[in-house]
C-alpha cells in the first residue's frame, strides 16, 4: 500500500535536517547532517540519507525548506512552500506538544524565543549576533576543557558549586571561563557555570519583556545538553520540555507546512524528486554596478559552470536553477 508523505528540509549554518511525515501529520523519519560550508551538497546528501529511512512503497506529496538556506533549497528541490524558521519551529511544537505557550530554540550559530498563545505567534526574538547564547560557543568551550560535546551535559550535572561566568558577551565568558580554569575550578563547576551564564545570556536578551508561561519547550541542537535543561529549569521554575526530535523540529515543522498547504490547495507538489541527489549544481556570484545599489547577485546553475559564464552571466538561461542578491529586480527569472 502506498503512503503519502511530505518533506522538510532545514538548512541551518551548522546543520542540515530533513523530515518526513504523513498525510496525517505523523512523524515518519528524520536524518541529520553537517552543512561544512557547502548547502548545495548537505541538501544532495540530506535527501540520500532519508532515502532508506522511508517506507519501500511511498509517493512525495509536497515539499517545504526552511533555516538560513531555505530559498537556496527551495530552489534546489522544487519546494511548495518556503517559510522561515519561526513559523516551521512554532507548527511543530504546537502540533506535538499540546499547550505549548513558549518555544526555546538554540542553535550552532543562532537563538530564538518564540510566544504562543492558543497555537498563534504573539511574539518572537532572535539572535544572530552574540556568539555567548549559541551551539557553536557551547562546543568550543567544551574542546577547550578537553571534554568530548557529547558528554558536556552529563559531565555538567555533576556540578555541586557552579563557577559564576560572565555571559553577558562571548568574549568576556570565555575570558572568565579561562582565567576560573587556571584558579583550579573543577571541570564540571566549569561547565554547569557556562550554562548558566548561557541561560542568563539568553533570558535577559532574547526574553526580556516577555511573558514565559508553561508549557514550555526546549529545541534545536543544544537541547541534547542535558545541563542547559536543568539551568533553563532552574532560572524558569519550571518544568522544561525536550521533544524526542529537538533537533530537526524546524524541518518537521516545513513538512507539516508542506501538508498543509497541499491539503488547501489540492495542487501537484514542485518536488523535483530524489534524483536531484545525483545532479551538478555550480553557483556564479557576480556584482552588478548599473546602479548606486551595487548588488551582489548569485547565480546557481544546473551543471558546471566556467569562468566564460561569469562573464556573460547575462546570456546563460536555460539551465537556471536560481538567482536572487538584486534589489531592484532585473536579474529576478520567472
């Protein structure tokens, strides 16, 4: 019997995830990849990876992309919806985690805070900009004290004096963090103070003024740190929620977007299907001075591209896959 499925794809700077679910919007299979600098390729192996996760008899009804990369991998695939990570990370909880009122998302290079009330966004806030509330912080403070990412939470619950580290800035916190090291501080007072700080970090910024009510949730990769739950617990007096697929929430919740719009508007999906796994993608990158805006525009292309491309980028057409970076329009294609 064949399923119908839909897919997500979250292309984040850190990571790439992909989901599938079901006509129903059940949780079908997931898979998780570093991104390494190179999108086109974390979306060509992201697909390869699901691929023997799903079931042997199923048809793709729609496709949605979402993180950083999202119109990149929209393009890439034939995505029929494309929508940011707010709106993927806020239809994921409120579809599996009944109440939900606040979302806590941390991940490698970005924070969110997301407001719920009775399944509708009310507020939201990020962060691009501070690396002290980030994944990425978190993993290279933990290589600093020689302790494998994986066993950082762990390792961190075993504090019974937290050290106090300033993480009001990543470059103070680390500074703290190192001269506390050198005084002699255990490693795992280190660690669960890092913690700390990160918890502080993020509720005084990203949720200053707002209203954190239960049932919260916690999400993205630095959700797997079991000592950033228990500060996040700790500083919220509250329980804190970490969903079995923390980590690719934001493509579960594009998959979701995807069946919805599919459901609404009864259309055949773009999906371009697996086989772009195994296609050549190259990019130009070209600047455009025809005006005071000085764009710089990216061009992907099915196929190699040469450098006698670049310097007719207006003459290569027909195999476009992509092109976005101007402002006022003339480089957009239909």
């Amino acid at each position: 019997m064949q399923e119908n499925l839909y897919l997500g794809i979250d292309v984040g700077s850190v990571t790439t995830k992909i989901a599938a679910v079901n006509e129903n919007g059940k949780f079908v299979a997931d898979y998780m990849l570093r991104t390494q600098g190179r999108p086109v390729n974390a979306v060509q192996n992201a697909l390869h990876g699901i691929l023997d996760k799903l079931p042997n008899n199923f048809k793709i009804m729609g496709a949605g992309t979402t993180g950083s990369g999202r119109n990149l991998a929209g393009a890439l695939i034939g995505a029929d919806v494309i929508k940011n990570e707010i709106t993927a990370h806020a239809v994921a909880a409120s579809t599996y985690i009944p109440g939900v009122q606040t979302i806590l998302e941390i991940g490698g290079q970005d924070s969110k805070i997301i407001i719920l009330r009775d399944g509708i966004v009310t507020d939201f806030a990020m962060n691009t900009v501070c690396a002290a509330g980030t994944g990425s912080f978190l993993d290279q403070q933990a290589g600093r004290l020689n302790v494998p990412i994986e066993q950082f939470g762990d390792t961190a619950l075993k504090s019974k004096s937290p050290a106090r580290i300033a993480g009001r800035c990543g470059v103070f916190a680390e500074s703290d963090l190192i001269h506390k090291q050198q005084l002699g501080y255990p490693v795992e007072d280190l660690l669960y103070g890092l913690c700390q700080a990160l918890v502080r970090n993020y509720l005084s910024n990203l949720a200053l003024g707002k209203e954190i009510l239960p049932t919260v949730t916690f999400q993205g990769g630095v959700a797997t740190n079991k000592g950033m739950v228990k500060a996040f617990e700790e500083a919220l007096n509250t329980k804190v929620i970490v969903p079995d697929n923390h980590q690719t929430m934001g493509a579960i919740g594009a998959a979701l977007l995807a069946m919805e719009n599919h459901q609404y508007t009864e259309k055949e999906t773009n999906f371009k299907g697996f086989q772009v796994s195994d296609l050549k993608f190259s990019s130009i990158t070209h600047g455009c001075s025809d005006c005071a805006n000085n764009c710089e525009v990216i061009t992907i292309v099915e196929g190699e591209a040469d450098n006698a491309q670049v310097s007719r980028i207006k003459d290569v057409q027909g195999n476009i896959i992509a092109r976005w970076g101007g402002t006022c329009g003339k480089w957009d294609i239909n």
